[in-house]
C-alpha cells in the first residue's frame, strides 16, 4: 500500500482538484496548504491555489503576491487567491513544491479573514 502525503501548513504542493464546476479551478496547480498541523492525522487539508500574478490583483485584498525563492520552489511571481480555497483529501497532493515563509502564510490568513470578515 503506497503512504498517503502528509502535507504540512505552510507548504506547496501541486494538487489535481478532480470534478470541479462553473468559476472553480479545474488544472492540475500549487496549492498552499493552510490548516493546521495540530488537526493530526484527519486526511483532509485545506489548501489556497496559487495562480500567475497579474498586476490588477495588487488592488484585490483576498489575492497574496507571493514572490519565487529557492525555498518555494516556484519559478515565477504567483497569486494565491484565497476566493478559492478548497479542502482535498491528502490522496489528490501529488509533489511538494517547497514552503513559504511564516510571514507569507500570515498574509494568506489574514487575506482569508478578511473574505469571511473575521475580527
């Protein structure tokens, strides 16, 4: 039996959603996996897609900038947009990218509570 990921917060993975619909991201693409590492071994994450930087996101406060580093893994500018934020079950994470920093993942927080106008 092959072992099932064990995505970590903070970290990149590309992620393959499956059935999608309407406005949804349906490609194979990185996801920031976001909940916490203290749910323990629930085989369910969440996760924020990273798409191409556009310079008209700078003006959306739900869409992080996310700059690429040796530590990432990307190879260019990406735009997580936490409108999209979705829960996969562990199977569908294929390849770890790499990790943000703690301060990236603060931001996408942040972004998400704004959406969900959490004080």
């Amino acid at each position: 039996m092959v072992a099932r990921p064990q995505p970590k917060r903070g970290e990149v993975w590309w992620v393959k959603p499956g059935k999608t619909a309407g406005a949804e991201l349906q490609k194979k693409r990185p996801y920031v996996v976001i909940s916490a590492d203290s749910m323990g071994n629930v085989p369910v994450k969440i996760a924020v897609p990273l798409k191409t930087w556009q310079d008209r996101f700078a003006a959306w406060p739900w869409v992080v900038r996310i700059e690429p580093t040796a530590a990432n893994g990307l190879k260019r500018t990406e735009a997580a947009d936490v409108m999209q934020t979705k829960s996969f079950d562990t199977g569908k994470f294929l390849d770890r990218q790499g990790r943000l920093t703690a301060d990236e993942v603060d931001d996408i927080t942040a972004a998400l509570a704004i959406v969900v106008e959490y004080e």
